[in-house]
C-alpha cells in the first residue's frame, strides 16, 4: 500500500515550488508557460496554485511582472528581482542543509539495521 | 467567448471582492483558460472551454488561495468563544430569571436589556439571548484578531469537570440510576392509568386527595412523567456512548418540559379541597422549585454545549 503524502506532501511542495519558480524565473515566463515548463520537467503544478504564489512573490517584491499586450491576448510575464535572487540563495542554503541531514539521518539508520 | 467562462470569472470576483488586485487577477485567468484551451484542445470552445474551467477548480477554493488566509477568530481564541458564552449566558440566564420572578426589566448599558416576562416567554427568550451573547463574544474576539495586537485574555477556570472520564463506578451507577428511573417511571405511569395524577396529599388510595385541579394533574403528571423517562433514555443511550450530545439532547428537552409547567396557570391549578392554609404555602414553593430545576437543567446543558465545542476544537 502507498503512503498517504496527502498533506505532507502539500507542505513540501509549497517550499519546493518557490525555489523552483525563483529558479525558473532567470528568463521572463507567463503562466500557461511556467506550467507546460514545469510539466515538461516531471514535475505538476496547478495553475490555481502557481498564479497566487506568483502574486505573493510579486507583493513582496521577489519577482517583477509586465503585461504584454503585443498580441491578441494580453500576457502576463514575470522575471525574478535582485531581490528574488538573494532569497532563492538563502532557500537553497535551508534545502542543502536538510537534504544533507537527511542524508546523515539515514545513513546512520541504514548503518544499525 | 463562452458564457460559463464569464459566469466563472464573475463568481471568482465575486469571491475576490475586497481585493484591490481583483480584475488583474481575473484577467490573468481568462488568458490562461482561453489560452489552455487553444493549446490542448485546438480551439476556445463552448466544449473546451467548460473542461479547462472544470479543472481550475471550484471559484470559491481558487478565490481562496488568494486570500490571506488570517482567521477570522485566531486558534488560541477559539476556545475563549465557548468559555465567554457560556459565562455571559450564565449571567443573561440569571438576569432573565430575576426578570421572571420580580415581573421586573433590567437595563444594563450597553449590552443587556431584559424585559419583564412571563416565564413562558422565557423560554423563548433565553435561545435568542444565548445567539445575542455568541455574537457579543464573536464580535470582540474577531476585533481583537484583527488588531494584531498581542492580547493575552484571562482564562476562568470551572470549578467542574467538563471532561467525561468513563469509569467502571461510573456504568455502575448508571446502571442503577437506569433502573431506579425506569422503576420510577413505571410506578407514575400505573398511577397516572388509574387516578389520571400523580399528585397527592395523602397516600389513602382507597379515599385519595389529588393536590390539583383534573386537568392541571394530567398536564402536570404527564410532564413528570416525561422528564423521568428522558432520564431513564438518556442514561440507557449513556451506557454505550460518552457522547455529550446525549447530555445536550436531554437538558434541551428537559427545558422545554420545564417551560411547559408554565402553561398551566398555578393560580387555578390547586384542588380546591386543599386547606387554604397549605395553598399558601404551596404556590411560591411550586414555583421556585420548578426555577430552581430550570437552574440546574440550564447549568447542564451550558456544560454540554461547552462540551461539545470543545470536543469540535480539539478535532
């Protein structure tokens, strides 16, 4: 039987999401972009989860947004700030560390059985 | 453009009212659904349109993850919700019964205004004053969330228990408290079959005296005889469940059995071979005896109702 990740696995992937986006962000993107970009990369992502972090990200000043309106349809690009930059930096050093103690942690388990 | 696309977008907004960002928002979301719909299924139709709209998601649940998600009321004031209820309804409960027995309105600026009332009208009122005192409490502790502020309010303690421990003395007890009840029962109701009361002043079957009039014994015996097989019911239904919605179901029901004393004027409900000397006496005793129990019966279902909410926060 499969484990229920269910919530926990929401959790994670809400700290996961906005490095990845962050990361992404390096070249302006919309959107329906980010999310056919993230799918092409093995990984899900809903849209009516992208567009409110996109917006939170945005309020804090992490990521900057221009509505291209060159087109029929009006599209939103967004590309990461300096400041953007800086977070992503430290949200990578928190990631590092824990995948490094989770390492140990499990090394040292595997180790006693 | 497809109607339900718009109907969509206008349910979203409706959701998102208040925010400053709402049809930029909006705006992103019909570029998205229009564009997802050409990409993946070659054209922005009635068709395509309704199932890329399915798969957003309800307005609602989309409207909310762009909120902030601050409480309305914070965590570690929920429990203060009941507490503070079951404290001011306690006092309204005792300003309403001084209102019933003094035939006397109270004022106290601002909150309370208490009518004088017949104790039947009491019964009507104490539900909406318990309503008025949730929402009393609801108000100031929502005020106080949104302030921000770090306010840290006094916690009154009970001095009862308000937990169900089940212990093997305790079924024990209901089991003959279950019994007692049900023996009880049963002798009123042979009672009531054969005198049509339960009250008497003496206890000469053969040459009775009933204490009231035919139809107020009736009224009241039936009365009685409810409120002890509720007793009997509840202590059975006790016996396999700790649920306080039995307690709450009891207490409520009681209430309003208590309350239906009132509807026969005590004034004409005395038999008139009584001696005058005893109606006397008897009229005020009757009464503050049956508020009394109301007290009682009142204090219970407050402390199931705490029960409840309790066991709701902690789920």
């Amino acid at each position: 039987m499969e484990p229920e990740t269910g919530h926990f696995g929401t959790e994670m992937n809400r700290g996961f999401l906005q490095i990845m986006v962050l990361a992404m962000l390096e070249k302006d993107m919309y959107g329906y972009a980010m999310v056919r970009a993230i799918g092409e990369l093995g990984y899900e992502v809903d849209e009516n989860t992208l567009y409110p972090l996109l917006r939170r990200l945005e309020k804090n000043g992490w990521v900057k947004s221009t509505w291209d309106i060159r087109e029929d349809r009006p599209r939103k690009f967004y590309g990461v700030t300096e400041a953007g930059r800086r977070l992503r930096a430290e949200l990578l050093d928190i990631w590092k560390k824990q995948d490094q103690i989770l390492r140990q942690l499990l090394k040292e388990k595997s180790h006693v059985q | 453009m497809s109607n339900k696309l718009e109907a969509y977008l206008e349910e979203l907004s409706h959701f998102l009212s208040g925010r400053e960002e709402r049809e930029e928002i909006l705006s992103e979301i019909r570029s998205h659904i229009l564009e997802k719909a050409e990409q993946e299924f070659g054209a922005a139709s009635d068709e395509s349109l309704d199932r890329v709209i399915a798969s957003y998601g309800p307005a609602r649940r989309v409207a909310e993850k762009y909120l902030d998600g601050r409480p309305v009321i914070a965590p570690a004031f929920k429990r203060h919700l009941f507490r503070y209820t079951a404290l001011l309804f306690a006092f309204h409960f005792v300003l309403t019964l001084a209102a019933v027995v003094f035939k006397e309105s109270f004022l106290m600026f601002p909150v309370f205004y208490i009518p004088s009332m017949s104790p039947f009208e009491a019964l009507f009122y104490l539900p909406m004053a318990l309503l008025f005192d949730l929402g009393v409490v609801t108000l100031v502790l929502y005020l106080i969330t949104q302030s921000k502020k770090e306010v840290r309010l006094p916690w009154p303690r009970f001095s009862v228990d308000l937990e169900e421990v089940k212990t093997a003395g305790r079924t024990i007890g209901r089991i003959i408290g279950l019994l007692a009840m049900t023996a009880l029962t049963g002798v009123a109701v042979y009672f009531y079959v054969r005198y049509q009361t339960i009250f008497f002043v003496n206890l000469n079957f053969a040459e009775h005296h009933p204490i009231f009039t035919p139809e107020a014994g009736r009224w009241y015996s039936l009365i009685l005889i409810g409120l002890w097989a509720l007793s009997a019911v509840s202590l059975a239904v006790k016996l396999v469940t700790s649920s306080p919605w039995v307690d709450a179901f009891k207490e409520g029901f009681s209430l309003v059995l208590l309350g239906l004393i009132f509807r026969q004027p005590l004034d004409t409900a005395l038999g008139a071979q009584l001696p005058a000397g005893l109606v006397r006496v008897l009229k005020p005793s009757l009464t503050i005896t049956v508020l009394v129990i109301c007290i009682f019966v009142a204090i219970d279902l407050i402390k199931a109702l705490v029960r409840i909410g309790r066991k709701q926060l902690a789920k």
